[in-house]
C-alpha cells in the first residue's frame, strides 16, 4: 500500500525559505515512508492573489527554464517519491496557476493547469490566471493513478468525477483558503470546504487529500489568515487524519487502492451513470440547444 503525506505550512515573501521548509518537510515524510507528498498551492510565496498588481507578475516562470522545478525533481529521485509541485507558470503571453507531476525517478509526467479560476475580495485571481487549458487530468506514477486539481477545482463535482472516469484511485488539492471578506458576510468556509470535497470522495469512492497553507498574510494593508484544517479523505467519506487551524505539520495515511477498486465496482456508482441524459451539464443554463 503506497504512503500518502500532506504538508500544511506557512509561507513567506522570500523564496529560498519557503522552498528550503518544503523541502525540510518532504524529507520528513520520507523518512516516515511516505511515497506520495503534496505540498500546498503556490507554496513558492505569499498569497500574492490578495491584490491587483503587475509587479507579481514577475513571480511567474516558463516551464523549460523554471527557478525550483529541478530542485523538486532532483529530490523526487533521491528520495524516491512522487511530488505534485504547484507552480506560477508563464507560458508565451498567457499566465497559469499550474502543477507539475513529478514521478519518483524525478521524471517530469506532465503538467495541469487550473481549470476553475475564482475571482473576488481577497482572491483576485482572474486578475493573473488564464483559464487552465490542458482538461483534467491524471498520472499513473510509481504509486497509483492519481488525479490533481487546484483549490477552486476543489468544489465541482464534474472534476472529481472526471478524474475518477480517467482511473484516478486518488485525488489531491493543493490549497490557498481561509478568512473570507466583510462584504461576504464574514462567513467561515472551513465546513464547506471539507463538506464538497469529502462528497467528491463519497461519490466516485476514491481517496482525497487536500493540504492548505496556514498563518495570516499580509499585502499592502490587505490580511487574509489561511484556515489550516489540511486532512484526508478515505474512500468512504471518513476523515482519517486532520491538523487544525494553525499548526504547521504533515498528515499521513496509508492508501488500500485495491480494496478501494473493490468496494467501488461493488457500488455500482460507475455501472449506474447514464451519460447519455447529462447533456445539460454541456451548457451554462441548463438548457439544450439543438443546431
């Protein structure tokens, strides 16, 4: 059974110590056997998305001459584990919030870039992403198929789903979330957050992670403090391991894919679907258009 490890952690504007504490914190979960790590979304920096401002634009990089990227696959070999790496990515004229699959030989797999780009008070990132263009998709790493989406990924369903269609026995969201605006009503997500994706898990019975960043950051007047509440997700839509909302640290849970593969051919949800009467999922409104 492979060995999943999440980390939650804070993160400064400086680049080298945000990447030397992810780096600190996969060699900690390697060597508590973990064979599969995630570190949480746009681990490299602060939570730049707080503000509207062109000079953030100079944190993103191309793929083919990244600042960190090697770094991660060089210790992907060594240690001999897979590492999803969430990235800013520059790609000609257009921006991606993006993840690089990284095998356990440190051979780069692929990249997704997200799909579902939220936009509002504190989170302006329709301001900095295109919208992610490569579809869904999933890897078949050293250690299961798996399938990553990005934060706001985290709450449609058709995602998952998809995922789950291309033979994901995992699903893995690095995340920014926590304290959300005054003219939202001062509502607390946390629940919610954990409710949708725990759903995810529920419906197409596989495993679920998803790592968040903790600690309050501040732009240029502007404070938004990352909830914590990292956890894991069995096949079942049981929590089997959960930090709270303040503490830095690495959950771990050992994943039975096989026994998952089982009970989920023995639900029947995948027998049962019906694709052929989903056709309003294909448009805005719910209504078919012939022609």
């Amino acid at each position: 059974m492979p060995r999943l490890a999440i980390v939650q952690m804070s993160m400064s504007e400086a680049l080298e110590q945000n990447l030397a504490k992810a780096e600190r914190f996969i060699r900690e979960a390697a060597a508590n056997r973990a064979q599969i790590v995630l570190l949480p979304e746009l681990f490299e920096n602060l939570y730049f998305c707080q503000k509207e401002r062109e000079e953030f634009f100079r944190l993103a990089h191309p793929l083919e001459e990244h600042p960190f990227i090697p770094r991660f696959q060089a210790l992907a070999k060594e240690l001999e584990v897979v590492l999803p790496i969430s990235f800013f990515e520059r790609s000609g004229q257009a921006h991606y919030n993006s993840l690089a699959m990284i095998d356990a030989d440190g051979s780069l797999m692929g990249v997704y870039r997200k799909s579902h780009i939220p936009d509002g008070p504190g989170y302006e990132e329709k301001y900095y992403f295109n919208p992610g263009d490569t579809g869904f998709k999933v890897w078949s790493t050293r250690y299961g198929c798996i399938g990553v989406g990005i934060c706001w990924d985290q709450w449609y369903p058709e995602a998952a789903r998809i995922m789950a269609l291309l033979g994901a026995d995992l699903l893995l969201y690095p995340t920014a979330i926590g304290s959300e605006p005054e003219e939202a009503g001062g509502i607390d997500t946390k629940d919610m957050w954990q409710r949708a994706m725990i759903g995810h898990a529920v419906s197409n019975v596989v495993y679920l992670a998803a790592p968040n960043r903790v600690g309050t950051e501040s732009i240029e007047g502007t404070r938004q403090t990352f909830y914590g509440h990292s956890f894991i997700s069995d096949y079942m839509g049981n929590k089997i391991a959960e930090l709270g909302a303040t503490e830095e640290g690495i959950l771990y849970a050992d994943l039975d894919f096989a026994r998952a593969r089982a009970f989920r051919a023995g639900m029947g949800f995948f027998r049962d679907r019906r694709p052929q009467l989903y056709s309003p999922l294909l448009t805005y409104d719910g209504k078919t258009r012939q022609g």
